[in-house]
C-alpha cells in the first residue's frame, strides 16, 4: 500500500526559505519526488516536505537536532524515517542568521559525501530558481 500523504510543500513556504538562506551562498531549489531539493552550487543539502524544511545530517550534526526534539524526514508513513535528513526548529527556520549558520554545516555534511544524493541542480528549466 502506497503513501497518500504529499511531499508538496506551499510555493510561499518555498520562496520564504530560499529568501532565508540568500546569505548562503548560490542557493537553487529543484522538485523532486513531489517536494523540493535545495542545493548549494552543487551540494545537495536540505528538502523542503509538507512545508517544512529538512537539513542533511551526520553523526557529528544529528545531535543538535535530536536535541531539539525534531524528527527525521520520512517521506513514507509506511517505511523508516530517514536519518541523513532531519527538520529545522522553527526558531532556527525563522532567524535568518541561525537557519543560514545550520545550513552551513549541512552543506558541509553534504560536501563530505554524507549519505546520498541526486544529480544537482538542472542549469535552467522550471523548478529550479538561483538567488
């Protein structure tokens, strides 16, 4: 039995994170599997999912979000959550200083190879926006 629950996440719920993260850097979005891949020039490092926002984590990362109480992303009710993908605080999410210093350290996650990814971004073509 397949999932029902949609990865979509709101268009202004997708602007409103890209807008947060400007200071990272080159940062495009790209739908993928019904939500969205964020990527930073090529690292792939955070999902946008049923309007929140997901950072790549590791070993090393994956406390300060478990400390915080966040879950990990689980794109299927039916399967295990992944634990390379975990959700931002809201405060986190909402300061835009904090979110782009946790963002940081997920595209250095991503960087490192920390689990997989997919292709990057596409270099033109909808779905895909640059700040």
């Amino acid at each position: 039995m397949k999932s029902t629950r949609s990865l979509r996440s709101s268009p202004a719920f997708e602007r409103f994170v890209l807008d947060q993260l400007a200071e990272l850097g080159p940062v495009t979005s790209r739908k993928m599997f019904g939500g969205v891949g964020v990527y930073c020039g090529s690292a792939f490092f955070a999902i946008i999912a049923h309007d929140e926002l997901f950072l790549k984590v590791d070993a090393e990362t994956r406390e300060d979000y478990e400390r915080a109480g966040m879950h990990a992303f689980r794109p299927f009710v039916e399967r295990p959550p992944s634990k390379t993908y975990y959700c931002v605080p809201v405060g986190v999410l909402e300061s835009g200083p904090e979110l782009v210093a946790w963002a940081r350290k997920a595209v250095a996650v991503a960087a490192r190879g920390g689990g997989t990814a997919p292709a990057g971004p596409r270099r033109s073509g909808s779905g895909s926006r640059q700040q």
